[in-house]
C-alpha cells in the first residue's frame, strides 16, 4: 500500500449490506460498524462504493464516511 503514490484503494461491492448503522433498534449491525472502522484506519484511502440495489432512504447510506 505504501508504494501506491494515491494510497490505498478500498472497494465495498454490495455495500448496501452495511446499511443498517443508524436504525430503529439503536445498534449498528456488525457489517456497518466493520465498513466504518476500515474508513477510519485507513484516512486517506480512495473509496469506491459498489452496489445496483438503490437506497430507500438517506440515513441508509450512513456507512459512506
């Protein structure tokens, strides 16, 4: 990763699996905390969010920080 000039790229397919971070229940399924703790190790990461399954809603897409 280190000799890539642009950092580390890091590709979610399916990603509409980690939907579930802000909910009615009040706890983010594992997915969604596991997507959002990769982010967060890696600052300076180029992201890439893959998915052909649409959002119903905003808070859905919460997990893309």
């Amino acid at each position: 990763l280190a000799k890539d000039p642009y950092g580390p790229l890091v590709v979610f397919d399916e990603c509409h699996k980690a939907k579930n971070l802000i909910n009615e229940s009040g706890q983010p399924t594992k997915t969604a905390m596991a997507v959002v703790a990769l982010q967060q190790a890696l600052p300076n990461a180029r992201v890439m969010y893959c998915s052909a399954t649409g959002a119903s809603e905003p808070k859905n897409l919460a997990y893309m920080t």
